[in-house]
C-alpha cells in the first residue's frame, strides 16, 4: 500500500513538524519589516508604487490584484486575437487521454 | 556588477538587482510548461526566483501573483475548449483559500524566526521528490497495463485510488456533470485545502499537486482536471497575491515581467496539449522536476551559479520540445487544411 | 467579465486620486539611539552614494530624530544599526510609518 505516501499525510506531517522548528530557534523571533527605498527612485510609476508600499499597503495589495487581474485579462484577450488569425481550429480538439 | 549592469534591473521594494532574462526566460518557460501540463509550472518559479537572488518570501509572493494572471489567459483558453468543471470549481474554492491563508502564516512565521529559506527549500525537495515519483510510476504502471492490453475507461490510467475515495457514503454527495461522477463533497474539500496549505505556503497555483489530486484522489478525466484546475488556481492565486502583498512580500514589476512572457508562452502550451501523444513528454516533464529538485539542492549549500544554470538549461530544453510539438502539430494542421480547401 | 474589469478599473483610479496627495519620506542611516520610553529613535543620516566599501551610503553628518508612537518596527534597533525609516513631517514632528533594520535582517542572505 502506498497510500501513506499521500498529499494530505505528508501535509499533516510538515504540519506537524512546523512548532518544534520554531521552538528550536528559540525567541529572537520579530516580524521583519521592510521598507522601499524610495530615495533611489526616479520613474514617477515607480515612486508612486514603492511610496505606496511604504504608506499604505491595503491600497498597494488592491493594486497588485487589480493589475495582475486586469494585465492578465489583456494578454489573453490579446493573445486570443493573435491565436485566431493564425487559422488553427481551437474549438474542438481529439480527446487525448495519455 | 560593472559592464555587465545592463542585464541586471533593481527590484525597487526587496532592493536587489535581478538577471532580467532569467526573470523572462523562467516567465515564458512556466507559460509554455503550464499550459502544456495544466500544472501553474509554479514548482520552477520560486526556487528560480530564489536562486535569481530573491529573498524566499518575496519569491513565493510574486511567484503566487505571477501565477493568478498567468492562469487567467489559460483559463480563457481552457473554458474554450469546455474543459472546465464550475461546480467542482466552486465546491473547491472555500477549501483553497483557507489553506492559502494558513500556508501564507506558516511563511511569515518561519521568516520570523529567519529558517524560511532553508525550511521552504528542503519541502521544495521532498515535494518535487514526489511529483517525480508520481510522474515516473504512473509511467510504469500504464506501460505494465499497455502490455496487457488493458485498457480501463479512463483509457491507460495509471493510479486509480479515487476508486477508494468514491465509495465514501459521507452527505452531502454531489453529482459532478462535466466530469461525470458522484461524490461526498467532503473528498474535493479535503483535497482543496490539503493543496490550499502548500500553494499558499510553496508559493504555487496548486497545480502541481491539485492535478494529480483531482486525476487520482478525486477521480476526474485528465482534461476536465486541467481546467477545472486552472480556473482553481485563477480565483486562489488572486486572493493569494492580495493576502502577500498585505504582509508586504511582493515585487511587482517582477510579476509584470514575467506575466508578459508567460502571456505568450501559454499560448504555445495550451496549443500543444491539442497535438501531444503518449507519455514520452511527461517522462521529461519527470526530468525537469529532478533537475528542478537538483539546483535547490546546490542553492541550498551555497552553490547559486550552478544552481541557475541548471534550472534555467531544465527549463529551457522542455520549453522547446514542448514548442516543437506545436509547431509541427500546427503545421500539419493548416496543410491538412488548404489539402481539404483545393480537393473541394 | 467586461463590466467587472471596468468596474474594478474605476474603482482603482478613484483610489489613485485619492491617495496621490503626498508622499512619505525615507531616510536611510545609522542608529544613535533609541529611546523606548520617549518612543523616539535618533539616527545619522547616510547619502545614496551606495559603492562597495559603503554600500549603505556615506555618513552625512545630518542627525534626525523620529516619533516612533505609530511606526511599525522590526527587529530590535540597537546603536550602530542601519536603519531605513519610511516617516511623514508633521510640523516639526518626524513621525516614522516603518522602521526596518538593515543590518540584522540582511534580505539578500535569506
């Protein structure tokens, strides 16, 4: 039988296992803070982001959502454009069971 | 860095110069090897991030933002083919995004305690193990199967321990139209926050263990796995890269980069799966997991050079059979067509 | 899908202009001290001249101090760190958002 070696078990265990990692390390333990280094910035995008990082990071993370959300969308409906005009059938395809 | 600099681009919040061809290189590799296997290809991701030169919380943040809007053109492509399961999809969702958020504290936490890149790269290890494990005995076992000429209805499959899972009598049962099986919920919730934990904690979509999960443990024909899987990864991997950017371990004009490259790469992938047969592909998809596993073994003791030329030459030498599948499939296609054209 | 993306568009371009008034400030430098009953941290502001023998900058000369009530604060600051502080200038007040301590949590080694 191999189904000890099964995802949920093997999650349990690394689970398991996580408190006496940290345990051993002992109490030096402190949230790292980082800050971007706006100083060094000149691209106004750029310095907008990384102040906003500093300054306000539940609107940063809404931007990182909406973006990565609305680039990949556009890349798809780009790319979707591009695929079509290359005259490949996309629509249906033989059921390849390997 | 001197003459050199050109080649390296500063990441204004982690503060480090990155190899940008590396960053395009892993972005358009993951693109063509996720959408070729439906798997986010995320296994490459973070530890090429890493060893690129990545804090590991920075490269499992971006890794996991980089994968929700990869995995959106993928799923526009998949939903086009009819390959998704929404109910199934759903059903899945509240699971992922627990799991997601536990895997996400457990990196915070061991960065607290400063054992987050050797503890994440040794699970790296042990996982990539597994899925080569996986990929390698499934091999074996439809190879066996093949000889004897059986062939079961899910065609040559190799593990079947959803059989097992299927006879679970737990309410509430559902019915799963696309994929064509009846279930407890409880076997597709399970198996969501099992993989919610490590994509959220791996910095993956989830795919590289929810599509063997969904194939094996759940039950579901390969193809309607790779959809339902992505459309998985789309909704999870947004909430994950809203959940890392909050605890502030994100890059993104490193997302930006390589979803671009990714954009295209898909593409290519996705294209592929229509031409693909037998499993000579997925035994190097195998290979490339054990290389993969190699340099974060080297990155790990100190050797980061050789720990990118490895997973970068990996990567690289799949991503081309996989675009030569393509296009050899593609032309054949479109000769076949004007072929058809001038005989009517 | 359309509509949500326009949607999620406006609703980002509202947040835009409502955050763009101003910026916060950072300064990066060594520590002198840190007074944690004032809630007040002093530092030795260094310049963005970032070569290999100084890759935190060269010292100025310029000392600071930062209203630490509110900052976020990492790793214990101690004499003699590098300290970079995201703060606002409010009157004569430096009050600092964040402080991260560069020396003892060095990104680069993780």
């Amino acid at each position: 039988m191999r189904k000890f070696l099964s995802i949920p078990t093997l999650t349990a265990a690394i689970l398991a296992l996580l408190p006496s990692w940290a345990l051993a390390a002992g109490p030096k333990a402190a949230d790292l803070v980082v800050v971007a280094d706006t100083r060094v910035l000149e691209s106004g995008v750029m310095k907008y982001f990384a102040n906003l990082y500093n300054e306000n990071i539940l609107l940063f993370a809404v931007w990182a959502v909406v973006l990565t959300a609305v680039m990949g969308s556009v890349l798809g409906v780009l790319m979707d454009v591009i695929m079509k005009s290359t005259g490949l059938d996309l629509t249906k395809r033989k059921i390849l069971e390997h | 860095m001197g003459e050199m600099s050109w080649l390296y681009m500063y990441m204004p919040i982690a503060g480090v110069h990155i190899l940008w061809p590396g960053l395009v290189l892993i972005g358009f590799s993951v693109g063509v090897i996720g959408g070729f296997f439906g798997m986010g290809g995320a296994w490459m991701v973070t530890p090429g991030l890493n060893i690129l030169g990545f804090p590991m919380a920075f490269a499992i943040g971006t890794d996991i933002a980089h994968i929700a809007g990869k995995s959106m053109i993928s799923t526009m492509r998949h939903s086009k083919f009819g390959n998704v399961d929404y109910k199934l999809g759903i059903t899945m969702l509240v699971g992922t995004m627990v799991g997601i958020e536990i895997g996400a504290q457990l990196v915070m936490m061991l960065e607290r305690i400063g054992l987050v890149g050797s503890v994440v790269r040794w699970v790296y290890v042990v996982f990539l193990a597994l899925i080569a494990w996986m990929v390698f005995y499934d091999f074996y076992k439809a190879t066996q199967k093949r000889k004897k000429g059986d062939v079961g209805e899910h065609g040559a499959t190799g593990i079947e321990w959803y059989k097992t899972l299927h006879k679970w009598k737990i309410p509430p049962m559902m019915h799963f139209h696309a994929s064509g099986f009846t279930c407890s919920a409880w076997v597709p919730i399970i198996v969501s926050t099992a993989t919610g934990i490590l994509a959220g904690f791996l910095g993956i979509g989830g795919g590289l263990l929810r599509m063997p999960a969904l194939i094996y443990l759940v039950g579901c024909p390969t193809h309607i796995a790779v959809g339902t899987d992505l459309f998985e990864v789309m909704i999870s991997g947004l909430y994950g890269a809203f959940t890392y950017t909050l605890k502030g371990r994100i890059e993104l004009v490193a997302v930006f980069v390589m979803l671009t490259g990714a954009a295209i790469g898909a593409q290519i992938g996705t294209v592929a799966t229509k031409y693909a047969k037998g499993y000579g592909i997925r035994v190097a998809f195998g290979l490339a997991v054990l290389c993969c596993m190699v340099s974060i073994i080297l990155k790990q003791y100190g050797f980061s050079a050789a720990a990118a030329v490895v997973i970068l030459s990996a990567i690289s030498l799949i991503c081309l059979w996989i675009m030569k599948i393509m296009f050899v499939g593609a032309a054949q296609e479109l000769r076949d067509k004007k072929a058809g054209l001038s005989q009517a | 899908m359309k509509r949500i993306v326009a949607l999620a568009m406006a609703l980002a371009l509202g947040m835009l202009l409502a955050a763009a008034a101003h910026a916060a400030e950072v300064v990066q430098g060594k520590c002198l001290g840190f007074d944690q009953a004032a809630k007040t941290i002093v530092v030795e502001e260094y310049d963005i001249n970032f070569s290999s023998d100084f890759k935190y900058g060269h010292p100025t000369g310029i000392q600071s101090t930062f209203n630490v009530t509110e900052a976020k604060i990492g790793i214990q600051p101690e004499p003699g760190d590098i300290l970079r502080i995201a703060y606002n200038v409010q009157g004569t007040d430096k009050k600092a958002l964040k402080v991260m301590n560069v020396t003892k949590q060095d990104l680069r080694k993780k």
